[in-house]
C-alpha cells in the first residue's frame, strides 16, 4: 500500500507539474514552462514502474518540451525531445492498445516532421508524416470531431516538403486536400482557421515561384488572396497583413508571367486598404519601373498599355513624395506573412 501511495503521489505531483508547463507554455513563458516541464520529467522518471499512465504523462511531457526548445529557436534539442515523444506514443498505440491516444500520436508526429525538415533529416521527416497522416485519415474516417484541424495542418504540411523536393504534383495534390478539409473546418465556424489556410498557400504559392514554376505560383497564390479576402470580412484588422501578402505575391507572379494589369490589380487593392505603406509603395515604383522597360507590344498584351503605366508610377512618386521618401531597400522576394 505504501508502495503504491508513493506511485500515486509521483503521478499527481508530474501531472500538476505538466499542467503548470502547459499553461505556461500557452502564455509564452518559455522559461517557467521548461522548468516545471523538465521537473515533471524527472519525477516520471523515478517512477517505481514502467506503466501506460506514465508512459502516456511522459510523452506528453517530451512533446511539449521540445515545443519549448522549438520556440526557442533550439531545434536540435527540440528534435530528441519530439523523437523520445513519438517512440512513446507508439509503443502506446502499438503495445497497450490504447486507440484514444492517436490523436496525441499523430500531433507529436507532425511536430518531429516540422523539426526533422528544419534539421534537414528528410527521412525522419517523410516517415513521420506518413505515420501522422496515416493516423488522421483513420480518424477522420471514423468521423472524429476533433481531427480536422490537425489533418489540414498535416496535409499543408505534406505539401510544402514535396515542393521542397521538386515533387511538384504531390505537393499541388496534398495542399488541395488540406484545404478541403480546411474548407469543413471553417464552414463549421473555426474562422480562425483562415489564417492557417492562407498562409499554407502563400508559402506553398512561395515555393512554387522559387522553384520558377510559375503558373502554379500564381494558382496558389490567387487561391491565398481568396482566402484573405474572406478572412478579412471575416477577421478584420487582425489579418491585414495576411491579406497585403497576398496581393504584394500575386505582383510578382504577375509581373514574371507579364500579366501587367493583374498585378497593377493587386497593388491598386493593397494600396485602396493600407494606403502609403513603405514596402508596397517600394514594390508598386519598382513594378512601374520594369513595366517602363518593356516594349509597347508586351505592354498591350499584359493589359496594361504604357500611358497607363506612366501614370501609375507618376501616381506613386507622388505618394512617395508624401511619405518623405523610402527608407531602405527592401526586398521584392513573395514572402508568407
């Protein structure tokens, strides 16, 4: 009896020591939440026995501690911690039987897969993501309420590390999938979720244009200011600048596939919302200036004939004006907000 008043003793003090991480972990206090963390590990560690309880207390407590190292910009730590994690939860699907911590499971595995790219371990990363979606699509298909947001996250996720590989179909096949779980969340009133959603796009539409496949830049990138736009009625001020990327990205994709008045379209938006913004005004005299050196023909092609053009950059030089100046360069790369 002693022996097992000790056990329980050492379970309520991890499980109070997790919950203080936890909650600090949430409020952004990295240091308070690596102590009590790390102190509910050592405590499961001088557990008497191996059981699933503890094994359960000390993934949970492995996965958040490598969230702490993660946000700290330590990510090598972060990555043994999500490991530890991951091999615990296994052992707990695998061995104990117990199906209710999949979703758990899956979550830690997204976050070594987020790590192990990070780390360049490409192989860590594609096996734990194929663990982790295997896992979301056997929950979503027993239609569990609480797994869509993790499986979009996953599905993007999947999508931005086949684009890293020049997989490019892949990757266009598992951002569609990810948006259309995305699509049930937010329709299911997660509004917040448009934020995930757009900026999934807007790094994968990224990838694409660095990778110069350039019409499927576009194609993310106009699906990006779509779901900005909404997210903006939706949202309001809160996202703005998910939507000024949007339209700052479709410049450029435009620009690189000579569709002038398209992106002369996304500048006018962006400017119509924020007005003289240093960045867009610098990015609106630079797309003049290129316009400038094309010949009529393209011009006029683009949609865009050259009277237009000069009076868009005299329109900005004057805002310039307003302003007092740019203040220094700032890089014209599409970026993710």
């Amino acid at each position: 009896m002693a022996e097992l008043n000790w056990r329980e003793r050492q379970t309520q003090a991890s499980q109070s020591l997790l919950q203080q991480g936890s909650q600090a972990l949430r409020e952004g206090n990295l240091d308070l939440a690596r102590m009590a963390l790390t102190e509910s590990a050592i405590v499961l560690d001088m557990a008497p026995e191996d059981t699933e309880d503890v094994r359960k207390l000390r993934a949970q407590a492995f996965n958040e501690l490598g969230v702490v190292h993660q946000r700290g910009n330590d990510v090598a730590t972060a990555k043994t911690f999500h490991e530890q994690a991951a091999l615990l939860c296994r052992r707990i699907i695998d061995e104990d039987g117990d199906k209710s911590f999949r979703g758990n499971s899956a979550a830690t595995h997204l976050n070594l897969a987020n790590l192990s790219a990070a780390a360049g371990d490409m192989d860590t990363a594609r096996n734990a993501l194929v663990y982790a979606q295997k896992t979301v699509d056997e929950l979503l298909e027993e239609n569990e309420p609480t797994i869509n947001t993790m499986a979009s996250a996953i599905y993007m996720t999947k999508a931005s590390m086949h684009a890293s590989q020049e997989e490019f179909d892949e990757a266009d096949a598992s951002m569609t999938r990810g948006l259309e779980i995305s699509r049930e969340v937010i329709d299911g009133g997660n509004k917040a979720l448009y934020v995930q959603a757009t900026q999934g796009c807007q790094q994968l539409s990224v990838q694409f244009f660095q990778s110069e496949q350039f019409d499927n830049a576009l194609k993310w990138g106009r699906v990006a200011e779509e779901l900005s736009e909404e997210a903006f009625e939706e949202l309001g001020q809160d996202v703005v600048s998910i939507y000024i990327v949007s339209q700052i990205n479709l410049i450029s994709y435009n620009e690189k596939l000579f569709n002038f008045a398209d992106a002369e379209d996304s500048f006018g938006k962006a400017i119509d919302l924020v007005g003289n913004d240093p960045r867009l005004l610098k990015r609106g005299k630079d797309f003049y200036e290129f316009c400038r050196k094309q010949s009529d023909a393209r011009l006029a092609e683009g949609g865009l004939p050259r009277d237009e053009v000069e009076d868009g950059y005299a329109d900005v030089l004057e805002r310039i004006e307003e302003i007092g100046g740019l203040p220094e360069e700032v890089e014209n790369e599409p970026t993710q907000a």
